[in-house]
C-alpha cells in the first residue's frame, strides 16, 4: 500500500479535525487510499505555527507537543483530487491534495521517506 510522511501536528488534523487538504509543491498522479506516515521530526515552532492555523480553521485542540506520535503509521486516507487553487481553509499551495475518509489507526513504527513510497506488509 502507499504511504505519504506528512509532519505533525498536520498529520494528526487529517485524521481528528477535519483537514481535508494537504499542501504540497508538486503533484501527483496516484489516487486512492494511503497510509499516512507521521514524520519523527516537528519543531516547537512548527507546531505553534500549526496550532495558530488549526484554531483559526475552527479545528479541535491539538494534543500537547509531546503526546503526538511520530515516526510511524497513523492511520489512512483518501486521496481523491490535486488541486491548485480550493476554497478549504486549509489550503495554502502552490498545490493541494484532497482528502476524505479519515481513518485513524493504532500506531506502528516505520521509517518514512519523500514522496509516494510503498508498505510492503499492510498495517495490522
């Protein structure tokens, strides 16, 4: 199965608040379900800045800084268009992924990459 790194606290918005886009600066052909993979790094402020953006969407509270999992598999998602322009708040470009279906899953350590990479077992 794919799976895409996507950095926290973004990753966790996906799945719990609604965020139903992905912001990316290239795009894709691929469409379908992916895994979404929380990269291990996330800077203080990268989740400040995250959490400021999250509240103006109107989006549920982000978990504390260090109860967010990372470096593993979340859960899954849909990806269902790549757009350049949406009228979701949470855009910001220059291109979009858009997603539906959230589905949280139990956390499962696995090391991310760049881009679309492939699961060679699925997530259990």
């Amino acid at each position: 199965m794919k799976a895409l790194t996507i950095r926290q606290p973004w990753a966790w918005l996906i799945l719990h608040a609604g965020k139903n886009i992905e912001n990316r600066s290239w795009r894709s052909h691929y469409r379908g379900r992916f895994l979404v993979h929380a990269a291990k790094g996330m800077t203080r402020r990268e989740y400040d800045e995250a959490k400021a953006w999250a509240n103006a969407c109107g989006a549920m509270e982000i978990p504390a800084f260090g109860e967010l999992e990372r470096g593993g598999v979340i859960g899954s998602v849909e990806l269902v268009d790549v757009v350049d322009h949406s009228d979701s708040p949470w855009f910001m470009g220059p291109k979009a992924f858009v997603l539906r279906d959230p589905q949280p899953l139990p956390f499962k350590p696995f090391k991310g990459r760049l881009g679309f990479f492939e699961v060679a077992t699925a997530h259990d």
